[in-house]
C-alpha cells in the first residue's frame, strides 16, 4: 500500500468516516480494493488499529483535532456528522422507494440545523461599552464563521466522493 493510501485511509478514519465507507473511497481514489478489516488497523481507537505506529497515529491526531477544532471526541455529538449520517440513510431510502422515511430524514435535517425548515443561521450579537469584550466576541465570531466554512468544504468533498464511488458503482 502507498503511502498517500495509508494517509488517504487515517485522514478518513480521523473524520468520523466509517470504514466501509473509507475503503470504498480507496476503491475510488486508488482504483484498489482494500477489506474493511485492513482500514480498521489504520484507526487508533479501535483494537485492530492499537498498534498503528507513532507516524500514521500523529496524523490520525492532528486530522481529528483540526475536524473537530476543539469539540469534544463523540462523533455523534457533533451537528456535521449527523448531517452526514442523515444524508446517507435518506439517500438509501430514496434509492429503496420508501418516501414517508426521506420525509421523515428530511424533518430531521431541518431540526438538526436548528433553524426548522431554513436555510439561514443567525447569530446575534449583544452590544457592549467593554472595547475587550467586543473584540473578544468579534474574534470568536470569525472563528465560528472559519469552522463552518472548514465542516462545510468537508460535506462537500464527502459528497462528491460518495458521488464518485455511485458513478463506479461502488454500493454504500
């Protein structure tokens, strides 16, 4: 295996991604099929994955702390994860003709984003004499604003690698 295989393989492991769906996206990337139990070796968390060597273990690290960008280590906990999780179920769902679920996983969605049924994100911003305190807050706010771009570039090369995996026929 390649090194860019094996950094392909963490970096996807370290964001959540389950490893059928990373050895999938080998299959895509790389043209290479690779078993689900020989990703698992690549992700530390996992029993299989315990004696990853310091090198590929460092990069699974920093590849999980940069997707996560501070927040607590449960996937699940995070909002992009389960928007991920959601689109792929409400896919399968819609490819197995059963509408009321897509339905369903649509409400879920909007609840999910807070904000039911819309597309906007508000963020309200209370007015201050403090000059540190609103700097502070203003600062916090671009930081805010650069991890929802970096979860939403993220969404978007997910997408297109499951789109790509569908157009090779790659099952998910």
């Amino acid at each position: 295996m390649t090194h860019e295989m094996q950094t392909f393989l963490v970096q996807g492991l370290a964001c959540f991604e389950n490893r059928t769906t990373v050895a999938a996206a080998v299959a895509v990337e790389f043209n290479v099929e690779i078993t689900r139990q020989s990703v698992e070796r690549y992700d530390p968390t996992k029993r299989a994955g315990s004696n990853l060597s310091p090198k590929w273990r460092a990069v699974f690290d920093e590849t999980r702390r940069a997707f996560l960008n501070g927040s607590a280590a449960i996937g699940v906990a995070h909002k992009v994860v389960r928007l991920r999780e959601i689109k792929r179920l409400m896919e399968k769902a819609d490819a197995a003709g059963d509408l009321q679920l897509v339905a369903k996983l649509l409400e879920q969605a909007a609840r999910e984003c807070g904000d039911a049924y819309t597309n906007r994100h508000r963020i309200a911003v209370r007015t201050t004499e403090n000059p540190a305190a609103s700097a502070r807050r203003q600062e916090l706010l671009e930081k805010l604003s650069t991890s929802m771009d970096k979860l939403r570039e993220r969404e978007r090369c997910v997408e297109d690698m499951v789109r790509r995996a569908r157009e090779k026929g790659v099952e998910l």
